[in-house]
C-alpha cells in the first residue's frame, strides 16, 4: 500500500510536466484519464484507512480533511477546465498547486511532515534577518537612483538606466545572487569608473554579508525544530 500510495502520488505531480502548457504535452483526455486515476486511489486509501480508524479519531485528523477537499478541489477544477474546453476557452488549471497535498499529508509520509512543520516553525524566526536585508535593499536602490536617476545613462539596449524605483530595486535584488553581474553596473562604469564603488559596497553588505547571516539563521533554527520535533505514530 505504502508503495502504491507513492507512486501515484508521483505520477499526479508529473502530470504537470505534461498538462498545458507543457514542453511535452499530452493529449488533455490522456492527462486527465490519469488524474482521475490518481484521485480514484486516493480516495480509496482514504477509505480503507477510514474503516481501520476510530470514526471520530478519522475526522478530528485535519490531514484527512485536507486530502478530502484537496480531491474536491481537483475534481472540480478538472470538470470546469473539460467544459471550457469544450467551448474553446482558454483557463487555467489552479487546482496543481493542491497536489503536493497528497504528498504531506497521507500517514506514509511522517518524515515529510516532520520537515515541513520544522520549516514553518522556522520561517517566523528568520522574518527579522530578512527585514533587514530588505531594509537594505530599499535603502540602496534609493541610492542608486539618487546617484543615477539624473545622468541621463542608458544601458547596452538602450533603456533609461536606473530612473524607476521599482526596477532599481529588481535589479538590485537579481545583482545580490550576482546573476547579473557585471552587466547591471557597466553604464555607470562607462559614465564613471569610481560609481563601481557603490555596487562593490553593495555586493559586499547584501551577498556575502546579509546572505551568510540569512543561511546560517535558516540553518540553525531549521536543525532546532528538527531535533525537538515530536515524532508520534499519529504525527
């Protein structure tokens, strides 16, 4: 049971490598005959862990509940993206965000929900070091666009340089994982090389600072979690 339980549990989520859009997609009727398939056995391992439980012990466990509305939900939404279909009405599967569901919360997988709930015990503690660096991120994308704004620079394409706050400020957060580096500071370079200055300053606070700071907080209190988590047949 148990390894059944996974395997569709692992064929429902790949389902969405093959729905549309896809890179290999599907027939919708192949996709959706397999979905339902998936649904149909959880269901059933509902069921049968239904009649060897407890009835009130069955429906005071909000991992059941979930499972229950998470087919709902996916049933629903299956029939409604069918009939627009029909119509040729383009929507959108929203029930696939459901389907990791299944994975945390069916009784085989206690490890998964150990590390799920240590995650989010975790998150609130983390929610300080990661109002500072975006403290800091506001702070130096005001910069950039003080120093910047007025110059009148463009970059390679041709775009106006650092004039818009909101864009400084994405442009400054993809330049923390130094994915566009150097690209991101060449027009002040080429206006100045001393307005490098402001980017290495930058890198250094946000990247190797701030993100050091960020993973060594995420790290200890996710071991903490971890350890003192309870780990009950019932969890």
């Amino acid at each position: 049971m148990r390894t059944a339980t996974y395997f569709f549990i692992f064929l429902n989520l790949s389902l969405a490598l093959f729905e549309e859009p896809a890179v290999y997609p599907l027939p919708f009727l192949a996709t959706s005959v397999l979905e339902v398939l998936c649904l149909l056995v959880f269901l059933g391992r509902l069921t049968h862990f239904a009649k060897v439980t407890l009835h009130n012990v069955f429906w005071k466990d909000t991992k059941n509940i979930c499972i229950m509305v998470a087919i709902l939900l996916s049933l629903t939404d299956l029939a409604i993206y069918g009939v627009l279909r029909l119509y040729d009405v383009r929507s959108i599967r929203w029930s696939r965000i459901v389907r990791p569901i299944f994975l945390i919360n069916f009784a085989e997988s206690r490890q998964i929900r150990r590390a799920f709930r240590s995650i989010r015990n975790t998150l609130p503690e983390i929610t300080y070091v990661f109002l500072l660096f975006m403290f800091s991120l506001l702070m130096f994308s005001l910069m950039a666009l003080k120093l910047f704004g007025e110059r009148s620079l463009q970059t390679a394409e041709g775009l106006p340089y650092f004039r818009n706050y909101l864009d400084i400020v994405f442009d400054l957060y993809v330049l923390v994982t130094t994915a566009n580096s150097p690209d991101v500071m060449m027009p002040a370079f080429d206006f100045s090389s001393w307005y490098t200055l402001f980017f290495i300053v930058f890198v250094i606070i946000n990247t190797y600072i701030f993100m050091s700071l960020f993973l060594a907080v995420v790290y200890n209190n996710y071991k903490k979690h971890l350890k003192v988590m309870p780990g009950g047949p019932c969890d």
